[in-house]
C-alpha cells in the first residue's frame, strides 16, 4: 500500500506463494510455525522524524520458498521505505527482545500456507493392451483390458506404466515381438525416462501378475481375430475458428502420400499420415476409433486449444465406440509413441535387430534424424560369444552322483503320485512310480525334512535339560521342520489342459493343507529336475501313449538306455522298433508278446559289445521292474541274438551304428538375439530335443560336424550371425583339437539327418501347437 511506512504503528505481511500478503490487525501477533512474516514498526525518533524497524520471522516449518521470499521482501521494503536500518532476522524460539516488543506474540501453531512450489506427485498411468500387426511396418490397435482379447496369432503390449510387458502367442512371429521390443523401448526411452521395466512372455509362462492385469486367467486363449482384418483408418480434422464457431474441416492426405509417378485419387494409403501435414500454427484431432489424439502446435492460439480440448470429447461421444476408448493430449515434440506410430517415418526405427552391423545399416537409404547418427557410430554393435571358448561339461562321476542321490533321498520323507484322467486327478498306484507315458501328465507331491540349525543358546538348554522332555520337544520339531514339493510332469504329447487343470485342483488344495511350506515345479519330458530324478535311483520310464490305452499291447515296444552326463540323467525311453535303432555301446529292452494270450511274451535285454558292464546290470534291473513273472526273461549279448524271435520281433536285421563316439563330444548352442544383442549360450549335457527351439537357431558339434540347425521362425539376421559363430567355433576347435577338424553342416527342421538325431535321447515327431 502507498501509505506503508507513512503513520507510526506496526504492519505485518504474510508470505503466500513467494508474495507478501498483508496480516489483519486483529491476527496481528498470531504466527504459524510452517509460514514466515515481515513486520515492520514505524515510529518518530526524537526529532520528530519518521524511523522504521524491519524484522522477518522464520518459522520452524516453514519451506524454502517462504524463507527465500521472507528475506527478499524484506529487503526491498526497506529499498522502497529509503530506510537506514538493516533487516532483522528473527528464528522461531530465539526472538530478540526487540522484535517481542513490537508484537505481543502468541505461541506459534503447527498450520501454515501452502508452499509455492509445485509439488511433484506420482504420475498415475493409465493401463492399456495394445495389439502389434503389421509387416513392414508396426502398427498398434488398442482392444479391451482383458484376457479374452488375446489370440495367440499375435504379440500384444500391456502399458502399465513402470512395467511395459510383451506377450508373445504360440503361433505369433519372432519378427512381430522383436519390434514390439523396439517399440516399447521407444516408450521407455522418450516417455518413461528409462524407468519402465519391459518383459518379454511367452504364452503358457505367464506369471501371475500378468493375468491379474488382465483380470484373471482364461481356460483357453482361442483363434478371435478374422483373418481377413483391417484395421480402422485414421481420420485427421483441423481445429479452425470461423466467423462466431468451430470448424473441424477432414484432412484429405491422399495428394498427400509421397509417390514418385503421379497418385491416383482411387488409391488408399492405408494409415500413411505424414507428419509434414501437422503445422505448428494449428490444432489437429486424430480420430482411430478407440483412440482419439488431440495434437497441439507450438505456436497455435490459446482460444483454439482450449477449443480443441472439449471438441476432442465431444467427438468421443458423438459416435459409437469401444469402452476403452480415450482421448489423449499432445503437445508438439512431446508426442507419445502410439500417435507417432499412425504416421509414416516419424520416428524411424531400425528394420533390423539389434545386432546389424553399422556398415550394412549405412547403405539403407533413407534414414533420418537420430537414426543416421546411430547409424554411423561404427563398432558398437554388442555380441557375446564367450559360450563357444569354454571347456565342455566334464561328466559327472558315478559315485558322485550316487552320493547326490543317497543324499537327497535320505531328506525324502514320503511321496505320494497322481495322473490326470479325465478331467480329474486319480492316486497313481506305487508300483507304478517311475513309469510315465507320454500323453499323460503326473503331479508327485514329495515331503522333505529340513535340517534344524541350532544357535548357541538353544545348544545350552539343551545339555542343561538333557532328556527331560525330549521325545514331545522331537514331535514339535518333527512336525514344523518340512518343506513339500510337488512335482508337475508333462509328457511330449500330452494337453496343457493338464496345467490348467492341476492349478485349478490339487494346487489349491495342497496349499491349503501346507500353507507357507509349498514349492511347485513344472517340468516337460526330459528336462526334469535332478532332485525329482534321484527318487526313482536310474529307473525312470517313458512309454509311449496313453497310461490306459493299450492300443499295442500286442506290438513289439522297444526301449533305450542311456545317461547323458550324469547317472542321475538316467532314462529308459520307448523308441521305434527298428533294429537300425541299435548301437553297440548302448542296451535296449526289447519286448515281444505271444499273439494268443495277453500279458505273456519274451523279453529281451539286448546288451551291446562295447555297452559299460554297469549299465547293463542295471538294464537287467529295469527289465525285472518293467515286466512281472508272466513273461520270460533273457539277458542277451550282441551277437547272440536268437533268429526266431528277437530279430522277427524287432522286424528283421538291418544295419546299426557300432560306436557312440559322439557322446563324448556332443554339445548344444543356442544362438539368439532375444536380449537385444547377439548371444551364444550352451545347453547342459542333458539336453533334449525340446531344445530345439523354433524362433533360435541352434549349432550341435558331434565331434565331427557342427550342425547349424535353423528354426521356422528365425531372422536372415540371426542367419548369418550364426553362420559366423559357427565359423568362429570350428576354428576355435581347430586350433584346440588337431587331430579332429570339425566340418560344417546346415540342417533346417524337419529335414535332420541320423548323424544328428542319434545325438538326441528318444528322437521323435516335433511337437505340434497344443491346446
């Protein structure tokens, strides 16, 4: 006010979002310990002159702005008095006398102004699934926040916000995910800053909180989307003020599509905006049905952008849309990645993956902006081959793995088998333990003891007490000290239903009979866990089929022996019954049934000249596990073969490897990309045909060859990547084993010669796409 600082007395300002705010002077004296004050007394000094006294109070609450504003208002209320005197300051609890005087103050209360600056909140995001499609280039469609919106032809994206997650369907391409990956970096990249963490799922490895983002798990995710679908084409409007109201003229972007011969006015660019048609003079809404974007100039009016914004509704409301639906705000240069996508070579992203070197990227013309200065940093392309240098898995010794295995049973207190029939888990009978088929599914649940580790204390009492007590103080301890495990098995051809089924049935019920104490692990055929292998000590058993079909019975079954790496990677598998299945360093059981009567027959176990004599012993072991006293029995050497029924029952005599060399070299690679750069990993010694990954390509080295296996779904850039890897391998091995030079051999699924299935246990049909 003018008249500050003109009439004796006392005045006294507030500071309210960084400005001084006049005190009433009945609230004069009343401060709040989370604000600060001016105070300035006026008086007339002996002369009769007017004299001033400023003071500023800190409160001990009070934020920074309001200190800061507090002592620079003060200053300049002594500039604009021309007054002589310093600025006092005065802190809470330690006002000088003179101060006190001016005010007969009260003591300070807890309740102050806001501060004035802005408060950075949480940034709340909004949770949207995306569909990925489109070739060439990726194209996103939102649909429904809901698990049945899935189709397991295609990619989607959930956008939680913090958690970008990728989920990839059965029948979905590698090529679809790898630029879903691009995408979702991009969001991370420009709008996330870099905070989001992207995941990669596969379909059927879900984790839980996937599906509770998408409001629980379905029973089956089904085919929906009609093959001949197209995709709604955008619409783009222009924000305009006429004579007294709004004008939303359509933008026609057909004269507007780059062509080098002239456009025909009867051709649809399909969703090929440009951006140049943006000016940012202008408001622009984009209209994609179940998005709507409203994208602001820089420099358009202020009257035509708060148009925009409500016109943006109107037009969400006007016609009939998705619930999901929604309206989106952009600023010019901050756009979100999803409306960069509906225009042409916005944001250009790199049609190659990760792994490109940077000369090739050099010769694709046409790259622009931050994509050509990518592209010229040279050498900076990441590869990991370090798994092709290191040494192959030593096999484990016997002992060894029988100690492992003692171990691990002695822990075992009790297990209790179960298989799927029907829709419905029946109790496996024990002697059946150990043989399992190839259609079904098995849920073994297994109790282990858990050591009890004793501290200092508890080791006292117990010397003190001696044996009073001890045998309730054992039945305490017994009953709180166990872990349980079930075990889930899936055979090669059995129905994920068998999954759906068991987490939908006995999970439940397991883990309300042992809260807090369940661990469950899913396993398939021949990837099993090695503490669950140890339980059946070597005599694991897959046959073929279903556990109560006998459809041939009355057929001869043939069955492989063998060890990969350890004794506890022990199985008997049911193969082809074909003698150019044999191999001289392995045994086979062979069984061959009577035509007249059921359950009675010969069995054979065929030990091979150059087979290990332990092995042998324990395929007689096995053959007596498998068949009871209504079949006879022989051990039978290479060589020794009875005519009549051994080789009419395995069909006729042909030719069979002699020596299984390739045992001691057989290593598996994986060559993939899926981390963002080029990586070559090995698979254990254990390794199975469900190894063979469809969208990798894989390199085999049998001592001889190295078989670069290539999947249906893999790159031309994973091609030749791998192409390399093998070359850098084969002459790694050249310079490390002289004496056997490795030679290069390409194989792509389905067409595999013997050389390489033998190097797989149980080789069979892949795998179709399952339920």
């Amino acid at each position: 006010m003018e008249d500050v600082g003109q009439v004796p007395g006392v005045f006294v300002w507030q500071i309210e979002n960084f400005v001084p705010m006049q005190v009433d002077e009945a609230f004069q004296g009343k401060f709040y310990e989370a604000d600060c004050y001016i105070i300035l007394k006026t008086f007339l000094d002996d002369n009769g002159a007017l004299n001033w006294q400023i003071f500023y109070w800190i409160g001990q609450e009070a934020t920074l702005d309001k200190k800061a504003g507090s002592a620079i208002h003060a200053v300049n209320l002594r500039n604009y008095l021309g007054a002589e005197c310093r600025t006092i300051r005065e802190e809470m609890g330690d006002e000088s006398k003179s101060s006190a005087l001016c005010l007969k103050m009260t003591s300070p209360t807890l309740r102050g102004t806001a501060s004035g600056f802005y408060t950075v909140e949480d940034t709340h995001y909004t949770v949207r699934l995306y569909r990925v499609y489109g070739k060439k280039n990726i194209r996103l469609e939102s649909v429904p926040l809901k698990a049945s919106s899935l189709d397991p032809r295609f990619v989607f994206l959930v956008d939680t916000g913090l958690e970008i997650l990728i989920w990839r369907g059965a029948n979905a391409t590698l090529a679809g995910t790898t630029k879903a990956r691009l995408f979702a970096e991009k969001i991370n990249k420009n709008e996330r800053k870099g905070k989001a963490e992207i995941t990669t799922l596969q379909q059927s490895q879900e984790p839980p909180n996937f599906w509770e983002v998408l409001g629980g798990q379905p029973e089956e995710i089904r085919k929906h989307v009609p093959d001949d679908f197209t995709p709604v084409r955008p619409k783009l409007y222009k924000v305009g003020l006429g004579l007294g109201y709004l004008e939303l003229p359509q933008i026609n972007y057909k004269l507007s599509v780059e062509h080098k011969e002239k456009v025909k006015l009867d051709k649809l660019p399909e969703l090929r905006l440009l951006q140049t048609l943006l000016d940012t003079k202008g408001v622009y809404i984009l209209d994609c049905l179940s998005d709507v974007f409203i994208w602001i100039g820089r420099k358009s009016p202020r009257l035509v952008r708060a148009a925009a914004l409500k016109l943006g509704q109107e037009v969400c409301t006007m016609l009939h849309r998705p619930k999901h639906a929604t309206v989106t705000r952009n600023l010019e240069g901050t756009e979100c990645q999803v409306f960069k996508s509906k225009f042409q070579n916005w944001d250009d992203v790199l049609k190659v993956d990760y792994t490109r070197a940077a000369e090739s990227v050099e010769q694709q013309q046409g790259l622009q902006g931050k994509v050509k200065k990518d592209a010229e940093k040279k050498d900076e392309m990441k590869a990991d081959l370090t798994a092709l240098f290191l040494p192959r898995q030593p096999p484990m010794v016997l002992t060894e793995a029988e100690q492992m295995m003692e171990e691990w049973n002695e822990d075992l207190d009790g297990m209790e088998g179960f298989v799927l029939e029907g829709k419905k888990f029946a109790r496996l009978p024990e002697e059946e333990f150990g043989h399992f088929h190839t259609q079904d599914c098995y849920v073994f649940l297994c109790r282990y003891w858990v050591p009890v580790e004793y501290d200092d204390e508890d080791k006292e009492k117990k010397e003190r007490h001696g044996h009073h007590g001890g045998e309730e103080e054992e039945e305490e301890r017994v009953e709180e000290d166990f872990q349980c495990v079930v075990y889930f098995w899936q055979g090669r051809q059995a129905s994920n239903m068998g999954w759906l089924t068991f987490t939908f049935s006995l999970q439940k019920k397991f883990e309300s009979l042992f809260p807090g104490k369940l661990e469950v692990v899913r396993m398939t055929q021949q990837q099993e866990n090695l503490k669950f292998l140890s339980h059946f000590k070597r005599k694991f058993i897959v046959h073929k089929g279903k556990r109560k079909q006998k459809i041939d019975a009355a057929q001869p079954s043939l069955y492989h022996i063998r060890t990969n790496g350890s004794a506890l990677c022990t199985r008997t598998i049911q193969i082809g019954t074909d003698s150019s299945n044999l191999n001289s360093e392995f045994c086979f059981i062979l069984k061959v049934p009577f035509e007249s009567t059921d359950n009675q027959g010969i069995v054979y176990t065929w030990v091979g000249r150059a087979a290990d004599p332990d092995e042998a012993k324990l395929a007689e072991d096995i053959m007596n596990c498998m068949f009871d006293d209504t079949y006879s029995k022989q051990v039978i050497n290479e060589g020794e073969e009875p005519e009549n029924f051994f080789w009419v029952g395995i069909g006729c005599q042909k030719v069979y490897d002699e020596d299984a060399d390739y045992m001691k070299y057989a290593r598996l690679f994986r060559c993939s990309n899926e981390k963002g750069y080029f990586a070559v990993s090995e698979k254990c010694s254990d390794f199975c045909q469900d190894d063979l990954a469809d969208d990798d390509i894989m390199l085999l080295d049998n001592g001889k060859e190295v078989y670069m296996w290539v999947g249906t779904q893999t790159s031309q850039v994973e091609i030749k990547l791998s192409l390399k890897a093998c070359q850098v391998y084969i002459q790694h091995m050249r310079s490390k084993e002289t004496e056997t030079p490795r030679k290069l051999r390409l194989v792509r699924k389905g067409n595999e010669p013997h050389c390489f299935t033998r190097c797989f246990h149980g080789w069979g049909a892949f795998k179709t796409a399952l339920a």
